[in-house]
C-alpha cells in the first residue's frame, strides 16, 4: 500500500462492480438439470417439472443481504417462506417466457451475454478477494500501519493567550505570586473555546497544534510551566498538565476501514494486472456496423419436446 491507510479514514467506499446482478442465463429445464450439485443438497420445491433446491434459497439469501456467505437461511426463518416464494415466482416467469420462444430472441441472447459476463466477472473478484483480503491479510495491514503510524506522547497542556507580550509578562507575575492558572485563564484568555476550561486543552499531540506553540511544550516536563510563547495568535503561557503514549486505534475499530480499503486497492490491482496484460483498442471513429445476415444473426435452438 502507497498511502497510510490512518490518513484516508474514515472512508465510505461502494464497490458496485462486486453488486450481486441478474442470472447469467434464463433457468430453463435443461439448463437447470444440467447443473451439478453438491452432496445432501435438497430439493424444497418443485416448478412445472423443476425442481428448486435449498442451496438456491442460501444464494438468494445471501445475495439480499440477509445472511452472511456460506451461512444458511433456515427454514424455521420468517423470511425464509418470502425468498422461496421469489424463487418460484422467477421460476415461472423464467419458464413462460422460455414456452413463448423469448429465450430465441436476439436481444434476450444479448443481454443474457452482457449478465454472463458480470457474472463471471464478480466471480472473478470474489475469488481474488477471498485470496488477498482476510483476517491474516487484515491484521498485518493494521500492524503495519500502526507502526508507521505511531504518533509518540501526546501532552495535555493549558494556556492562557493574550494579545500583547506585556500582558502576557504581568500574568506571569500574578502566577508566581500564586495565583490561579484557571481563574486568570477564564479572566483574561482571548481563546474563548478553551477559556471557559480554565485554559484546558485536552490531549494533543505534537502535529495536531501551531508548531510554534507545541514545541516548547513537548520539550517540557509535567508540570512544568512555559511562557511567554509567540505564535501567529498572540502570546501564550502554558503548562504541562500531564504525558502520556498516544493511544492507538484497536483492531476492531480500524477492521471495517481497512478491509474497504483492501478491497478496493485489491480490485483495482487485479483490473490493472488484467489490463496490463490485455490488447485493448477504443475505437474513436465509430461507423455503423452493418447489419448481419439473417442466417448468421439468429443460431437456431432445438425445440423442446414433452420429455423434456
């Protein structure tokens, strides 16, 4: 990875190229008994002579969103009886247009090609996912990441900005005189945000504030007080309240951001080698193309007979 994945979060990523999309062919009975299935896969509808299994009812599932992949949708589920009902109801349609030829039109074949080759292709990613991003793939990004990412103390301070060095040099005064640091800072601080906080700033680290500011203060110990301090706001007396290590991100808090990242660095990596290795020719001046033979446009397909 070229960039730190701390920097790019948090990130909303849509991956629609792997969106689930329409059967690749129509389900018509040949097609179906022809595909193979697995071992104790069983039958939990039958459709004008078809037969649809449970295994179609997981797919369906899954595609929805309503079960994970690879888990099963039970029976027993409320939703179950609506994703079989979606599959007879596709079943039927699918069959009725198949008994009115539809499946022989020329611009059904065309689209029935394009969603084969979606199809496939999501295949193909989903695949190359499986293999490159997972909980081993996952957890070295976030430890890599974390190393490189490692942002030392972080310091919790709090100050008082005034506007003239005068002003600043009389407070000191007071301060060694015993005053309070938060009463002077509520009385006199022109940063109204951290003001009304007697002039406390909460943690930060080093990069997170005016460098002119942070330095001095990283550069002290607890306790100690600092001042006065020049930056592009005014003049500033601060003191070190407390050091401690930046905490990091947890694993899970970063799990969900860096697998989307992974995913869509892993896609485009897969797309970039394809393309690398492909001829590929954008055609700029688009003449049209002339229609084909009739004999050549259409491939007859057998009929089918009752046996079937």
């Amino acid at each position: 990875m070229k960039t730190a994945i701390f920097a790019l979060f948090p990130m909303v990523l849509t991956l629609g190229f792997v969106a689930a999309c329409a059967p690749a062919e129509t389900e018509t009975r040949p097609a179906l008994e022809s595909v193979a299935r697995a071992g104790g896969d069983i039958v939990v509808a039958r459709v004008n002579g078809t037969e649809i299994f449970a295994s179609d009812v997981d797919l369906a599932a899954q595609e929805q969103g309503l079960v994970d992949e690879g888990i099963s949708l039970p029976k027993a589920d409320e939703r179950y009886q609506g994703v079989l009902d979606e599959l007879i109801d596709q079943r039927l349609l699918a069959l009725d247009a198949e008994s009115q030829g539809l499946n022989a039109d020329r611009e059904t074949k065309i689209r029935l090609a394009a969603a084969r080759e979606r199809i496939l292709g999501n295949i193909r990613v989903e695949r190359h996912l499986r293999d490159t991003v997972n909980e081993t793939s996952i957890r070295r990004m976030y430890e890599e990441q974390a190393k490189l990412a490692a942002r030392g103390d972080e310091v919790r301070a709090r100050h008082i900005l005034v506007e003239e060095k005068a002003k600043a040099d009389e407070l000191i005064q007071k301060l060694e005189a015993g005053e309070d640091f938060a009463a002077l800072a509520i009385a006199n601080s022109i940063d109204e945000g951290s003001a009304e906080r007697g002039g406390d700033l909460g943690y930060f680290t080093q990069d997170m504030l005016n460098g002119r500011f942070t330095q001095p203060i990283f550069n002290a110990g607890k306790g100690e007080r600092i001042g006065p301090i020049k930056s592009e706001f005014g003049w500033h007396i601060a003191e070190v309240l407390d050091r401690r290590p930046a905490p990091q991100p947890s694993f899970e808090t970063l799990r969900p951001k860096i697998a989307n990242f992974m995913t869509f660095d892993a896609i485009q990596d897969l797309l970039k080698d394809l393309r690398d290795g492909a001829e590929v020719e954008i055609i700029e001046d688009i003449a049209a193309s002339p229609e084909p033979e009739p004999d050549d446009a259409e491939t007859a397909e057998p009929e089918m007979t009752d046996d079937e």
